[in-house]
C-alpha cells in the first residue's frame, strides 16, 4: 500500500485512504461484497473483469485486511472472500459515493438506488456530524491540523482553530 501513496502525502488521511481504495476495481468488489458477493466467479461474473485483475485486486483487499479469504472447497481448493471489519467500514463511504453519482443524473435514469429495506423508501443520505446530528457537508464545518500534525500541515491549517478534546 506504501507505495502508491507519494511521500508528500503520506500524512494527508486522504491518501492512506486512497491507498486502500484508490484502485477503481477495489470499490466495485467491496460493492458486490456488501451485495453478499464471496465467491470468485461471482465477482468475475458481475464485474465482467479480466481472472488475472480480479486476483490481484482480491489479494491486494486480503493484504491490506479489507477482505479475510476462507477456504470453501478442498479438491480443488476454492475460497471465498468476506469482508472484515474494516472492509465493512467503507460501507457508508460506498454509499455515500453511489449517492453523489446518482445525485448527477436524472431519477428516470439511474440504475441503483438506495432503499429502506423495510419500507422501500428511497434514502438520501448525507453525512452528519456524530455529537450534534448536523450536516458536516456545508462550509461551516473545515479541517484543521490534528495532534499528529507536522508543521506543513500545521503551517496549511494555522487560521483554523481547534477546541481541546473532551476526556
């Protein structure tokens, strides 16, 4: 992973992050993943993607502790792959990137939405800040330096004030 993120970055959250899902491949397997998808020819099928890539995608998404590969087969051996916790922690970052993408077309054509499991209802969702339940998508909510900052980071973010942190 290390060495697709540039050294000047390597502090930036963004990066690190890119790192783990930057490939485009990555993000559609960890889809059909959250879709209940385990099985190699399940993703090959879904994904129309070339034996070669998809096996080097899964085995990136395995080192870098997205997927766990489990054996389901012994003659010949066969795998599945299943989301670890991490893998599943970019379910909303998923969500919220398909919702951007069908934000930009008309409703008449998109082709995946998201529903209410229960009622069927289209969602919309939006990302919002944990402690007080506002949206952090506006301009009023900025990043700033964090503790692990160095001092170009510092430096970038110096106008942008920081409470302490609450124990």
């Amino acid at each position: 992973m290390a060495a697709k993120i540039r050294l000047r970055d390597r502090e930036c959250p963004l990066s690190t992050a890119l790192g783990y899902v930057g490939e485009w491949w990555t993000l559609l397997i960890l889809h059909d993943c959250f879709d209940g998808y385990t099985r190699f020819d399940q993703f090959q099928a879904s994904l129309k993607i070339s034996s070669s890539m998809l096996t080097s995608r899964l085995k990136t998404l395995v080192a870098n502790g997205l997927l766990e590969k489990k054996p389901y087969q012994s003659n010949p051996v066969r795998h599945e792959y299943h989301l670890t916790e991490l893998g599943r922690s970019l379910r909303p970052v998923i969500v919220a990137l398909a919702a951007w993408g069908n934000s930009r077309l008309d409703p008449a054509d998109r082709s995946m939405i998201l529903v209410d499991s229960e009622t069927g209802v289209e969602a919309e969702p939006v990302l919002v800040d944990a402690k007080t339940g506002r949206r952090v998508d506006g301009e009023e909510f900025v990043f700033a330096a964090g503790p692990a900052a160095s001092a170009a980071f510092r430096d970038r973010y110096a106008d942008v004030g920081v409470a302490p942190v609450e124990s």
